[in-house]
C-alpha cells in the first residue's frame, strides 16, 4: 500500500476514535469531580481536584461485592448456555435435512421481533408459577436461548464450504463430532463475537434481574447502579464512578478475546 | 455413542437448572420463624434508605410481634413495575411505597386493602388536613402519608440584592421582576421540566382547582385560562424558562442567571450537595395568585396488600403508626427533607430547633397550612399524561393555553367518562 | 446428508439438536406472545382480576384514532430509515479499515468498541451536554446555536445521531468477526491476478460477507424499531418535546408502565410486531431473490 493511502485510512479512523473515546473520557472525568460540580455548562471540565475518593464511596454506597459475584454467575451460565442450545440449533438448520426446516426458521426470526417490554409481567407470572422468584433458576434460565445468536452462527455455518463437510463424513466422523471438532473451531471468530455480545447484554441487564429479585442477595451490577438516582436527582460523579467499575470488566474481556474475532481463520488454517 | 452423549448434556443442563432452583428456595423458607414478617417495598435509595432502615430496625427493637424487612426497588418507576408485576403475580409484599394516586388503580385491581380495621380510632387524627384528604377513597382509609414534599421557591439572596428586588409574595409580581431583570440579561424564574405542578397550584389558587372532588373539570374556565396565562405568557416573554432536558430547574439556577426556581422540598438535601462554591441560596413559598394560597403536596404513601395475613395486617398498621410518632417523624424530617406529618411534630421544640438551624426548611413546613393534593380518581395516571402533554405543548410548541388547556378539558372528561 | 431429502428418522435427530433452544423460546417468548396477543381483543379487562368482559377490535379503533399513535408510527419509520443503512455503512466502512490496518490495530478496535460497553445511562448523559445549545460541542462544530434535545424539529434527529453512532460498535465487531473468517487465500490469490483493491472488495469480500451483512442488517432493523432506552434516557423520561421522540415502543411503554391501559399497550406491540416483521420479510425477500438468505448453497 501506498503510504498516502496508510495515512488516509489512520486519518479517518482516528477522527472516528475521537467521537468514540469522547463520551467514555468524560464519563472517567465526571467520577472524579467532587459532587458539587453542577454540569450547569457544556464544557469538558478537567476536575479541580481529583476525587478518587468517589470510587471507594461508590462501592460502599451499595452491596457490590455480592452483586458482582450474582452477575459473574448469571453471565458465565447464560452465556455458555446461550452459544451450547445456538450451536446445536444452528447446526441442525444448515447441516440436517428435517420437516419444516425453512417454517420454522422463519418462524425463529419472527419471534427475534417481539418487543421485550411485552413478555415482561407474562414471563414473571410463568416464573411465579414455576415458583423460581428470587432465585437464580429466574436470572438465568429464560436467557439460555438466543435466537439472534443462533440466526448468527446458522449465518457463519452456511458461509462454510460443504466439501469439507463431505470429506469429513466419508472419513466415518459422526455429525457430532463434524460439529465440535470442525465445524465449531473454525467459526471461532463468529462464535467469540456472539458470545462477547452475549456477555454484554447479560451483564447489562437491568429490568429483568429487578424484576425477578426482592432481595439484595440475588441482585446484579446494573440493579446497583440505582442506589445514586433519586426522586430529587442523580447523584452523577458517584454514578459514572460506580458505572466505570461495571464497566471496566467487559472492556479488559474485549481485549483478551478480540485477538480471536480479527484472526478466526488465518489459525485454523494453519492447522489443516 | 453420541446419542448418550446428547443426554448427558442435556442432564447435567437440567441437573444445573434445578440445583440452583432448589438453593434459591430452602433458603428462602428458613426465614419464617416466630415473629411476623412485615416485607416492605420501597424507593429509597442511598441516605434516605439508610434513614428508613434505622427506623425499621428501632421498630423492630421496639417489639417482638413483627419484624419489618425492608427492601429498596431501586427508583419509583421501577417500584412501579415491581408492584404491577407482583399483583399480576400474586406476590405482593405486605406493604409498599406507592402514590395515593394509584390507589384507585389498585382497589379496581382487587389487590390493595383498607386500613381502616387495623388502624386505632383517631390514629390519623392528628395528621395535617394537607395530608389527610389523600388517605381516603371512597370513604376507606387506603394510603398511609409516609414521604411528602411541598413545592417551593428557591432563591439567591446575592442576585436579588444585586437588582434590588426582594422575594416575591404575589405571581404577579414574581412576573414584573422576571421583566425587570430581563434587559440585565437575567432570567425570572426557572421550573422544572413541566410546570405541572405550579400551573395545577395557580389553577387551585382561583378557588376552583384543576379537578374538584366531585370530578368535574376546570381546564379552561376562564379563571383557569388567565391562570395559565401567568405561566403561559412569563415564557414566551422569556422571563421563564424550564428545564427541559437538565430535569430540574436547578441547574439552571445554579449558572447564576437566574432569580428564582420553582422546586421540590425533596430537592433541599441535594442541592445542598450540589450547589458551586460559594453560591448562597434560600427557600420561601410560593407565591400567592388573587390572594389565595395554595401549594401542592407531592410524594409517597404507604400501602397494604390484600395477601396480607391478618397478623401482617396488624403489623403493618403497627409500623405505620409508629412512623408517626413525634419522634420518628420528625427524626424522618430532618434527616430526609421530607415533611413531618403531626401538628405535634410540628410544635416540638426539637424540631423548631431544626428549622432555626436550617432555615432552607422552613418554606416547606410554612406551606402546609396551605397545602392540597390532588383528588385520587380511575384514570388518574391517564389524565396525569395527558396534563404533562398540555404543559409541554405550551412550552416547546407554543400552543396557546386555550388550545392546550381546551384539549385538556375535553381528554379529561373522557377520561372520567370512560373509567366511571 | 446435505442434499438428501428429509426422512423421519433425520427429522427426530434434528429436533434432539434443536430441542434446548425450541424448548426456551416456547416458553418465555412463543408463549407470553400468544397471551399479549390475545390480551389485545380484550374489552372491558381487569388486568390483575383477568376479568374479560368482551372480546372485539376497540383497541385497535383506539390506536387508530389516537393521534399520539399516528405521531410515534410516523417518528419509527423515519428513526428506522434514518439509523438502519447509516450505521450499517459507517459499520461496514470501518471495519473494512480497521481489518487492513496493523499498526495500533488493537487499540483502534478497542475503542471502536466503548460505545456498546459504555451503559445507556452514561451516553445519554454525555450527549445531553453535547448537544446543549450553549457550548455543547456538536454546535460548537457545525457552529449553530441549536437546542437539540428541546426543539421539537430536531429531536428525532438527535436520538437518530446517538443511536448511529452507539450501533456502530456491535456491527463493528459483527462485521470485523465476518472479515475475519473471510479466508486470507482468497485474497492473496486475487491479487495475485492483478485485482484492485476496489475489484477484490467487490468480488472476494463482499461476497463472503454477506451472510453477515444479512444478519447485521437485519438485526439493526429489529433492535432499531424497538428503541426505546436510548429515548428515556436522552430526554430524561419523557418522550421529547413535544412528543417529538415518541416512538412505537415509547407509546407501548406509555399505555402500559405509565397509563395502565393494558390492552391498548398489547395491541400496540401486535402492530409493532407486525410492522418489523413487515419490513424484515420485505428485506429477506431481497436477499431471497438474490439467494443471499440461504447463503451460497
């Protein structure tokens, strides 16, 4: 490549990083102003003095070590059950021939529409029914299955080249282990994006975990980060403090796991 | 093989599911022994949940029939959810926080039940008339006042000794200063992101408030119109702003531009937390319109669930009127801001101490004598919308009040009409 | 195998991989939609008694003569148009860049990345003072003097910024994990036949991403129609001035959180539902006819 092009492409991009690094700089610069700035103008305001004291005080301002422990949990379980009931799914609609094979996968995709807000209330009374309030059973097993994960991998496992399918099955290798000793490995950056997805959307969720918990012990992160708003306002210094610490997990995840999302192939290939 | 294979993962899947079930479970059941469990739903978060909480555990010292086991919601919307999930449920707590203008919700919901039997004759009797004409609903004593805010006037002494004017008593005045300052650069007055609550206070002022006891409306009687105009014609004059998207008026007020703002008591506390260095401001009440006073009363009650046991019941009205108590509604008062809810509270002399000592609370606790709540009705929460929509229009649309207010009258009386 | 037709035998195994995720989605998405489904033709009903009294279309005369609902249809399609093909472009452009470069590649990707784990609340915060029409910096930058979130012209249009820039980061990784099983062979053979990088974008890599290029698309026609968070946050709990953001999920939560109209807020999500599956069916319907749907087989 031409070193004009480099430039370029480095030029674009980081005008694009600016207005992406700008929100989440201001959120670490709000932690640390003391409460009484007010945010009265729109200047990015370097703290006068540096409250690292917020953050302390944010984690005691309500049980986080108790509610980080509930959201490893429900992440870690959801998530591993989440891609498991995907990968089986999405194999038998790419690699099996059954009835109503195109029905029901259209019919999947149309349950992806359904607005959440919806199933709600009908999904606490199930739970009632199933007596599962308050207990984790409710924080994780309506999550174990995810058809936009499911319509993902299915999308990765098309875009894979029969011949090796074939091969594999002249070979005398069963489907299930065509499946877990080929086709999985190869789709590991299709399988590591989803799942980072997966794990954010676990780790942030709010309402349901609020929902379905009366009690501080089976509580998550999200459902912490309440205890800084009030009827009168928002107390934002200890709220962006409490927030990074939320945070800063997903981010140090990101950063172990995207190596696997950029070079899903050039390894693989390696191999065969 | 693989077959035994599948079985095994989905095994030990179940296996999982109903171990954590189970965990979840037995140690729910333990917590049943001899004292009565009185579970609480509330909103409170950081130092007002701490309050509350000490004064759940004095009464639980205080006895050994019930035991009270409080538990915040987070904030009230999501107590909102949490209480409309748990009456679709069936797992109410005993009691909760909630708005007396649910109330009428709830009764229809056949899932809230009077105080009435459980309460002492005359436990309320000493509770301010403010106050008290929001317990009932069709003659049943349903909401418990518990957390109560008035709406005030905020000002900064240093500005309005800068411009030589001096706290409002009248709108009309508050008006005439907003356009005196107004070549200085300055603004009146700022509210919060709807002045609902001022216009619904300028509405009762006229003698007729927005909705009377008896359901009828006056949205756009001409008295109710020329009160709208008050507020109406102060913004376009841009002598008063709201706050939209900031929520509170506050910060505004804060940037030093502007004389006075129209808040919540609740407020006291954080913007004491909040206010810039050096920025000195006081409280008074609002003003009065035609010679009438009148504020509006906002916050929380306390409620009981039919599920109750009637051992909970009991309990439940045991702790309510515990909370009334001089000593712990005052104590209540002043750690929170709130209102304290007796005319004894109000006459102790450790609490006149207080309020010497923190004048910024006096404004609020003046206001009772004048304050009012709205009337509780089915379809409150419709109308409620549907007047936060006529103030909006007003202000980012600039409808005329007599379009606005027109469409409210109409809406409402459906409303009524529709949920009678 | 791949092309042999369906027997009972291979439909009992199917259904055994298919089993876990079937038994899930019934139960807590299949089955709450049939009942709020049902709750929509519902008259005269006591939400918590379940008392029905009639079963007829009233909602639904409600919501087409509510003019609230008209507002939040018209406000969701433009959202829809305006967000969808923006932040799947912008998507696709940067990670098209982000896979060729090396140098500070991971860094770059991380914080392509921030927005998705930055929460709502915290965006919506750090927007709201962007957009502030006094020393906000979007106004700063194009040198206006615009009250974004309290003008009611151009509300929609500041919820239509926030939530380009806030989906970019999900279709990001999407697409960068779509390039990145792209084989690298392929390329380099192309090359190697003296193709430009403009042909191999066009005949090696876009080809292959589509399958990927399908699910982000419509993915982001989904979650987009569905916004709802974003809203609340931006204009502190209210559907913008007047009513300038009111969405169709703005409108669900209304009727059902806010005015206890619980079957107006049901027959709002069948529409709602009906309309995403409208325009979703009329995006597969494309990618049908260009046998993107079923991928290259």
């Amino acid at each position: 490549m031409k070193i004009y092009k480099i430039t370029f492409i480095y030029l674009l991009l980081t005008l694009g990083a600016v207005t992406m690094l700008l929100p989440f700089g201001w959120m670490l610069l709000t932690s640390l102003q003391p409460a009484a700035t007010t945010f009265a103008t729109g200047h990015l305001a370097i703290p006068t003095a540096w409250q690292w004291v917020n953050y302390p005080r944010a984690w005691h301002a309500a049980p986080f070590a108790r509610y980080c422990l509930n959201s490893l949990v429900v992440t870690l379980t959801t998530t591993v059950g989440q891609m498991l009931t995907s990968i089986l799914a999405a194999f038998a609609f790419t690699h099996l021939r059954f009835y109503g094979r195109r029905v029901l996968f259209d019919g999947l995709i149309a349950l992806m529409m359904v607005p959440g807000e919806l199933l709600l209330i009908p999904n606490f009374v199930t739970m009632t029914r199933l007596h599962w309030v308050d207990t984790y059973a409710a924080l994780i097993v309506p999550w174990l299955a995810s058809i936009f994960a499911m319509f993902a991998l299915r999308q990765a496992f098309t875009a894979q080249s029969p011949t090796t399918y074939y091969a594999a099955r002249l070979d005398g290798a069963s489907n299930w282990q065509y499946l877990w000793q080929i086709l999985v490995p190869a789709n590991r950056s299709t399988l590591t994006a989803v799942a980072v997805l997966q794990i954010i959307g676990s780790w942030n969720a709010f309402m349901w975990p609020l929902i379905i918990t009366n009690s501080d012990r089976l509580r998550t992160l999200p459902v912490g980060l309440m205890a800084f708003t009030s009827e009168a306002g928002t107390n934002y210094p200890l709220l962006m403090a409490a927030t990074v610490c939320v945070l800063l997990p997903l981010l140090v995840l990101y950063l172990l796991l995207q190596k696997y999302i950029i070079a899903g192939v050039t390894r693989t290939n390696l191999k065969g | 093989m693989k077959y035994l294979r599948q079985l095994l993962l989905y095994g030990l899947g179940a296996l999982v599911v109903v171990t954590l079930s189970a965990c979840g479970r037995s140690q729910a059941a333990t917590s049943t022994t001899r004292p009565v469990t009185i579970t609480f739903w509330h909103g409170m978060t950081d130092q007002h949940k701490a309050t509350l909480n000490h004064l759940i555990t004095q009464f639980n010292r205080s006895q050994t029939r019930y035991r009270v086991v409080g538990s915040s919601q987070g904030d009230f919307a999501s107590l909102q959810h949490k209480i409309m999930a748990g009456a679709k449920a069936h797992t109410l707590p005993t009691i909760a926080q909630t708005a007396y203008t649910n109330v009428p919700t709830y009764v229809q919901g056949g899932f809230i039940t009077p105080l009435d039997p459980y309460l002492k004759p005359g436990a309320l009797k000493d509770v301010y008339p403010a106050f008290l004409k929001a317990t009932t609903y069709r003659d049943r004593t349903y909401a418990f006042p518990f957390s109560k805010s008035a709406r005030i006037l905020f000002y900064s002494p240093q500005l309005l000794k800068r411009t030589g004017l001096r706290v409002p008593r009248t709108w009309a005045e508050l008006s005439r200063d907003g356009q005196k300052v107004h070549a200085q650069g300055l603004t009146g007055v700022a509210f919060d992101q709807s002045f609902m609550s001022e216009l619904d206070d300028l509405i009762a002022q006229t003698g007729t408030p927005l909705i009377s006891d008896q359901l009828k409306v006056n949205a756009n009687s001409p008295a109710a119109l020329k009160a709208t105009h008050v507020i109406y014609d102060m913004l376009q004059q841009k002598t008063a702003t709201t706050a939209g998207t900031d929520g509170y008026g506050s910060t505004q007020f804060f940037a030093g531009k502007t004389l006075f703002y129209c808040g919540s008591s609740a407020a006291i506390p954080i913007m004491q937390a909040s206010a810039p260095k050096g920025f000195r401001w006081q409280t008074a009440p609002l003003p009065s319109y035609q010679g009438h006073h009148a504020t509006s009363i906002a916050g929380n009650d306390l409620v009981l669930f039919k599920s109750a046991s009637p051992a909970q019941r009991r309990g439940a009205a045991a702790f309510m009127t515990f909370l009334l108590q001089k000593r712990q509604t005052t104590y209540w008062a002043q750690k929170t801001g709130y209102l304290p809810l007796t005319k004894a509270a109000q006459r102790d002399t450790k609490f006149q101490a207080y309020l010497a000592k923190h004048p910024t609370a006096k404004a609020a606790n003046q206001s009772i004598k004048f304050g009012f709540q709205d009337v509780a009705f089915r379809g409150y929460p419709q109308y409620f919308m549907a007047l936060s929509q006529a103030t909006d229009q007003m202000t980012s649309q600039h409808q005329t009040p007599e379009k606005a207010m027109g469409r409210l009258q109409r809406q409402t009386e459906r409303i009524i009409k529709q949920n009678r | 195998m791949l092309n042999a037709k369906p027997t009972l035998k291979s439909t009992l195994v199917a259904l055994l991989y298919l089993a876990p995720l079937l038994l899930i989605v019934g139960v807590f998405t299949l089955w709450p939609l049939l009942t709020s489904f049902l709750m929509s033709g519902y008259t005269h009903y006591n939400y918590f008694t379940n008392h029905v009294g009639g079963f007829g279309g009233a909602n639904f005369s409600y919501l087409w003569h509510d003019p609230n609902f008209h507002l939040a249809l018209r406000h969701t399609l433009i959202f829809v148009l305006g967000v969808v093909p923006a932040t799947v472009i912008l998507a696709l452009g940067i990670a098209l860049l982000l896979n060729r470069i090396t140098w500070l590649a991971t860094f770059f990707r991380t914080v392509y990345f921030l927005p998705f784990v930055t929460a709502t609340v915290a965006i919506s915060l750090v927007w709201g003072w962007l957009l502030r029409p006094d020393n906000g910096l979007i106004n700063l930058l194009f040198r206006t003097h615009i009250d974004w979130l309290n003008d009611p012209r151009y509300a929609l249009g500041a919820v239509i910024m926030v939530c380009i820039w806030q989906n970019l980061g999900v279709n990001i990784i999407l697409f960068l994990a779509g390039l990145g099983r792209i084989d690298r062979r392929y390329q380099a053979a192309a090359t190697l036949d003296g193709a430009s990088t403009w042909q191999r974008l066009t005949n090696v890599t876009w080809p292959l991403l589509l399958p990927m290029t399908v699910l982000i698309t419509v993915n982001a026609i989904v979650t987009n129609f569905k916004v709802f968070n974003q809203i609340y946050a931006l204009f502190h709990g209210t559907a913008g001035p007047g009513n300038a953001a009111l969405t169709l999920m703005y409108y669900l939560y209304q009727q059902f959180y806010v005015e206890n109209q619980y079957p107006v807020a049901a027959a709002c999500g069948v529409v709602l539902f009906a309309l995403i599956l409208l325009v979703t069916g009329l995006a597969a319907l494309y990618f049908h006819r260009h046998a993107w749907w079923e991928g290259r087989r």
